[in-house]
C-alpha cells in the first residue's frame, strides 16, 4: 500500500469537484450498496473529462500502472455522505485487476488494511485530503480495506473527522489467469 499525500494541487481538486458535483449531486444518497460493503453513498462512473481533468486523471494511471498494464477505462467515483463508511471488503477478481488506484477528495479518512485470515492483524492508513493510494500485490488480495467511520475515524491516536469525501478510484482490468495468492 503506498499513499502519496498531495498527490494534486487545491487548484486540481476544485478542477475536479466542479465536474463531478453537477451530475453526482442528482443522485440521492443510498442507505446500503447491493452488497452491504458501502453507506450511506452515491456513485457514478465516468469515463469523458473535460481538458483538464483529464490530463490529472492520466497523472494518476501514470503513477499507479505500468505501461503494459491495462486498466478499466470507466473512472469509479463515489461521494461518501459524512456519515457514511465503508465496510472491510476485497474488490472481487471478477471486476477489478491487481491494482486500485484512489484519489480522496474533499476531506482526511482513515482506511483500515485487515487481513483476510486474520482480522486482529490490520494498519491503518491516513488518506489525507488530496492524497493518491495506491493497493497492489498482498495489500490488494490478502487484506481487506475499509474507511472508518466517524465514531472510529481515529489514526494514532488523533481524530480525524471525515466530512462529505469524494473518491476517484481507477482500477487495472482484471486479470482472469489470476488465483488470489
Ligand atoms: C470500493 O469501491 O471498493 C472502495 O473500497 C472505495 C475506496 C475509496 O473510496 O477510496
């Protein structure tokens, strides 16, 4: 798991909320995802962005795959009410390749890593406002992730108050040769 603090400028999140807000803000926020991982959130994906947005969008499938990799053209955005959280989960190997990339917008979050077959070992992680991670190899198959809600959202020590987060969240294509290792 790699985490690169101010991964883009206020100027670029801004750049990025005016194109997202427009459409996401139609959207009501849902209680519960199909499957229970997610609350409290809405969600689009999107794969046309305007001049410049693009070109940060492209900054971050720089940074996150190789050029041999091939990634998922359509771009998951999801808004996270305050009060909504993530539940611990593994993106299914159906649906998503060995690297997820997430930009977090709008607010500091604490994400928890578990592992899979051992709940008691797990890190937390603080994805500060602006932040890229970056989860690949162990981090992505063999530990489940999670953003903590508020009542939990603490990390060392220090409360961290996670208000309305929107995540840009590109992943690489699924590798269907792939055995969760
Ligand atoms: C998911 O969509 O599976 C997530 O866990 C999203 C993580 C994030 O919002 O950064």
């Amino acid at each position: 798991m790699q985490i690169f603090p101010n991964f883009i400028t206020i100027e670029e999140e801004i750049s990025l909320t005016e194109e997202i807000d427009p459409y996401i803000k139609k959207l009501r926020y849902e209680q519960s995802h199909w499957d229970d991982a997610i609350h409290n959130y809405r969600e689009t994906e999107k794969s046309k962005w305007n001049e410049k947005n693009i070109k940060i969008i492209d900054k971050i499938r720089k940074k996150a795959f190789s050029k041999e990799m091939s990634h998922i053209p359509l771009i998951h955005i999801l808004d996270l009410a305050s009060e909504g959280w993530i539940k611990p989960h593994v993106d299914s190997i159906k649906f998503c390749g060995e690297i997820i990339a997430g930009l977090s917008l709008l607010t500091d979050s604490v994400m928890r890593l578990k592992m899979v077959d051992n709940e008691s070992l797990y890190k937390d992680f603080l994805l500060s406002r602006r932040s890229l991670y970056i989860m690949s190899g162990i981090a992505r198959y063999n530990y489940t992730h999670e953003i903590l809600k508020n009542k939990e959202s603490f990390f060392k020590g220090q409360y961290i108050l996670k208000d309305r987060r929107i995540s840009i969240i590109c992943r690489s294509q699924p590798n269907h040769n792939c055995k969760q290792y």
